[in-house]
C-alpha cells in the first residue's frame, strides 16, 4: 500500500493506493497520524480512489482516521471509494460515523 497526502486550506487529503489489509493497515494509520499531527487539519479527506482489494483492517485505518480528527474537533471524510471497499465499509458500518463519497480530492 501507498499514500501520498496533499495539505489545502487546512484539509488534508490522503490519497491511498494498493491493498489495504493487516500488513499495511498499522502503516498507513500510523502515517496518516503523523500528517495529522503535522498539519493540524480541519478535514481529512482518505481517498480510496487507488485501493484495489481491502478488508476488514480498512475499517480500522478510517476508525483510527476519526479519532485523531475527533481530537482535533475535525472531520473525516471518505471520498472516491470504489465498489469492494465501499462494501466492507457498509458492513462495518463507517456511513453512520463519517460521510463516505461527499468529497473529491483535488486533481
């Protein structure tokens, strides 16, 4: 798995790309803490844009995402989410904790 995190207006964006399962999971939440705790952010935008396979440990890196935001009384939002994780997020049930699709990352 990779991220590439973009900082605009006090919104960080994490662009993920790759298989998110418990090989990569800890990775990308501890790297996503550390731009959190960086930049200090409003809203964090995790774009799934990239990700080609993802289970349940998703649901960690977006739970861990929120609490660090929550921290800060910021927000998470989930953008570009394609079909499988989108499915492994609805089981967890994410939609009722963050807005999933509300945002697009800059191009």
């Amino acid at each position: 798995m990779q991220y590439t995190s973009l900082l605009q207006d006090k919104r960080l964006t994490v662009l993920l790309t790759g298989e998110i399962d418990h090989h990569s999971a800890r990775q990308a939440m501890e790297a996503i803490t550390a731009k959190i705790n960086v930049y200090l952010p409003r809203r964090c935008v995790l774009d799934f844009g990239g990700v080609t396979f993802m289970d349940s440990s998703g649901i960690a890196v977006v739970i861990h995402t929120l609490r660090a935001m929550e921290e800060l009384e910021g927000e998470v939002c989930l953008a570009n989410v394609p079909a499988q994780p989108m499915k492994v997020l609805r089981a967890g049930g994410i939609e009722k904790l963050v807005r999933c699709g509300a945002e697009r990352s800059p191009a």
